[in-house]
C-alpha cells in the first residue's frame, strides 16, 4: 500500500507516476475498449462515437468527483483556495462523479441519437470495471480508509505519505470491501444481461446494488472529513444512497410495468 508507483527524472526534473493515477488510467482504458466492442457488436456504434463519450464522461466524473470532494470540507477548500491544489490528482467523491457524469451522458445521447437505455445498461457494466480499478487505486494511496479494528483480516498502512489515518495500526480495508461489492455488481449485471426483462434494467440494477452497498460499507470508514448530516449516525454519502435506492427502485418498479418485454433474436 505504496501511494507511488515510480519516480525518475526526465529532463532534469522529478516526475512521480502514483498508484491512484495509474489504476484510473488502466480503468478508463478497459472501460474504453469493453464499451467499444460491445457497442460495435450489439448496437451498431462505431468507435469513435464511444470515444467521444469517454472522453466528455472523464471530464465531467473528474469535476464532480473533485466538487463534492471539496464540498466535505467547505471551509477548508473554498476559505482557502489555494488549499484545492493540495493532492489534486487525489481526493473524489465516487457520488459526486456519478451525478455529473449521468447529465453528461444523456446530453451525449440525445445529441448523437443515440439508443438511449441500451447505452445506460453499457455504461453501467462500464462503470464497473472503471470504478474498481478506482477503488484498487484508494486502496495504494490509503485513500477511502476504515476505522480502527481487531479482526484477522485489518490492513496496516505504515507509508508516510500514505493518506490512511493513523498509520501502522489495522484499518478495515474499506477499500477492499468496495472492490468485492463492486466486482460482485459486475457479475450479478453480466448475468441478468442475457435474461434481462427490459432495457434500462442493467443500469437500475447497478445504482440501487451500489447504493445498497456503500451505505453498508460506510459505517465501516474512518475517513471523517468526508462529513456527516447525522454525526457518527448519517454520512453524507449514506444520504445520497438512500435517495437513489428510493428514487430509481420506483423507476424500476414503473419501467418493469410498462416496456414490453426484450424479444430474443434466433440466430
């Protein structure tokens, strides 16, 4: 649990390729390419199209992600501005990407007409295998991290510039916990995906199991600066989920209803 991966000079100058910055990288890249193909082969969207979406998503996730973080501790950040630049390329709020990103999504869709629900169930396994490769990145950097603990499997950060608090004393890998949801959702989609009742489903899936999962795993955080509406009772985060589940678990109910069921083509 190293935050750097490297560091060399190129040029006479220091340069330090971290953890967190490498796994999003290799995130993005898998993304690109799963999404790409299954585009091409199941809805007849060539590459570039999804290129262009990947890149206006990374914008958008990037600028989310970084707003919300800042919002954990307003005063800090915007009564200091100049404490934004602190560990910039570190420090997101998954929630805070996903909310900007879905707008930026459907723009995306709607100005390349684009099918718009069977695009949301790409993205959704998409996301998947962007995110854990997040997540393994929070993981190096001692980002995300958990309380104190005595269970057999607590996870010691001891690196100096780890992020984790305090060092050298078992966490609960929060970040690991993440990973295993994450992978589990993935799974759980890739599965429904060939028996699913309509589209849209893949994507509902996703948010209500994510949602239903980081609210487990945030009792187990320690990292209080992501904030609380509740003290010690009610994350912010756990208040985002609890609206999702309730807003899109009626979508789904509605969308179950009302779309005529996925006519399997025989080959």
């Amino acid at each position: 649990m190293h935050p750097e991966f490297i560091s060399f000079e190129l040029f006479g100058k220091p340069v330090t390729i971290h953890f967190y910055g490498l796994l999003i990288a290799l995130g993005a890249t898998l993304g690109y390419f799963y999404a790409a193909k299954t585009a091409k082969r199941e809805l007849g969207i060539e590459s570039d199209v999804i290129q262009g979406l990947a890149r206006w998503v990374i914008i958008a996730a990037f600028v989310g992600g970084k707003l919300f973080y800042y919002f954990e501790s307003p005063a800090y950040y915007f009564g200091e501005p100049a404490n934004m630049l602190k560990n910039f390329r570190t420090g997101f709020v998954f929630y805070g990407s996903l909310i900007f990103a879905i707008p930026t999504v459907i723009w995306y869709f709607r100005k390349h007409k684009l099918p718009f629900w069977p695009m949301m169930d790409l993205v959704a396994v998409t996301g998947c295998i962007v995110h854990v490769c997040g997540r393994m990145g929070c993981f190096f950097a001692g980002c995300c991290y958990g309380k104190p603990t005595d269970m057999p499997w607590g996870i010691t950060f001891s690196d100096t510039l780890s992020q984790a608090k305090p060092l050298n004393t078992p966490l609960h890998p929060t970040q690991l916990y993440e990973i295993f949801l994450i992978l589990s959702i993935l799974v759980v989609l890739l599965m429904f995906k060939r028996h699913k009742r309509f589209e849209g489903q893949l994507f509902f899936l996703y948010i209500m199991m994510y949602a239903v999962g980081r609210s487990v795993t945030e009792i187990f955080r320690g990292d209080i600066r992501r904030g609380f509406i509740i003290e010690n009772v009610l994350s912010h985060s756990q208040l985002i989920s609890l609206i999702l589940i309730s807003l899109v678990g009626i979508f789904y109910y509605r969308f179950s209803k009302k779309q005529k069921p996925i006519v399997k083509q025989k080959p």
